[in-house]
C-alpha cells in the first residue's frame, strides 16, 4: 500500500517536473531592425525583434529598452509581443551617436533571453567627436554596412547565454533522472518483498 502511494505521488508531481526540463533550445533572435552594429541615417519609428519560437506573456515579462548616447531613454509606450515578434515605439531623436537596445523576453518553454546590443545614427548634426566615436575604424562604405545576420545572431546568442547557469539549463533533466532512479529502486524493493512473502 505504502509504494501504490508513492507511485501515486511521483505520478502527481511528473508533470510539473517535465514543466521544469528545457527539453527545446533557448530561442533566439534572428532578425533586429535597427540591426545591430549597423549605421542608419534615420531613427525607425520603433524597435522590432524576431525570435525562432513564439513568446509568452507574463505580466511585463517581455521588456525594450532604447538609450540615445546620452544615455536618455526614448522608448515609449508599452512593449508589444505579436507571436515571435516584440516590439516598442521609440521617439524621434536628431542626436548621432551610439544608441543601445536592451531587451528581456520569456520563450514557449518558459526560459528567459535577455541582452543588448547597439546601433549608430550619423545625421549631419552630429559632432566630430561623436562620429568619431560612432564609427567603426573602416572605411566610409564599410561602415554603413551592418554585420552579417550569421555573424550578429552569434554576438546576440553569445551574450544572452552568459545569463545562463547549468542548474537553470538543466534542472529539469537531475529532477527527472532522479525521480525515475527513486521510481526504480522501490519498484525492486517492492518486487522483492513480494518474492520473499510467498
């Protein structure tokens, strides 16, 4: 009776140990506009992002962040998730320089991704200094053009994976593995209790 219990009881809790695993791959970004490290002469009306899976919606779970280079915040408006896009209205700006995006969102399976990158915005306003500062060391045709989709999607994936710990990765997988090494030593135990009363 006392293992039909705990049979039981692993049964119950089962599923929200399966809930825990990260069975699929973290999701990642696979497109930006504005693209990251590249330069535009003209500030989009809003921030875009595409992941490879769907995101969820917990309470502000799913979060963009714009700074201009002087650090100021000109991203408005709440955050907007449209199934594997996030998106955020940002205001106009005239200031050339580095501008950085910062963003959280929560995938399918629960698991969180979370990074920054940048972008340039050259207007004819903009200072020597802050060109300067803007521009990659190339030459003028190769800094207007950003960095490859392959080459970005690594720098992103890199960085949000820093945010990763193996326990977070994998505590799903010791629950399971656990649960089913317990699950098979009192399966034997009863086995044999049932041989030797016989």
């Amino acid at each position: 009776m006392k293992f039909k219990k705990l049979v039981i009881l692993f049964a119950l809790f089962l599923p929200g140990i399966i809930w825990l695993s990260p069975v699929s791959a973290h999701t990642s970004l696979i497109s930006q506009i504005p693209v990251g490290n590249s330069v535009v002469k003209v500030l989009p009306s809003e921030v875009a992002l595409t992941f490879d899976e769907s995101l969820i919606e917990i309470g502000n779970s799913n979060e963009i962040t714009v700074l201009d280079p002087t650090g100021t915040e000109i991203s408005i408006g709440k955050t907007k998730v449209a199934n594997n896009v996030v998106s955020r209205v940002i205001a106009a700006s005239q200031i050339g320089g580095k501008y950085s995006v910062t963003y959280r969102v929560v995938s399918e399976d629960g698991h969180v991704v979370s990074s920054t990158y940048q972008f340039t915005l050259k207007t004819k306003a903009s200072t020597p200094t802050a060109e300067a500062d803007s521009v990659p060391t190339a030459s003028a045709s190769e800094s207007q053009m950003p960095i490859s989709n392959n080459e970005d999607k690594s720098k992103t994936e890199a960085q949000s994976h820093t945010n990763h710990s193996f326990w977070g990765d994998h505590a799903g997988h010791i629950y399971i593995f656990l649960g089913t090494l317990i699950l098979i030593l009192l399966w034997k135990k009863y086995a044999k209790k049932r041989i030797t009363s016989r």
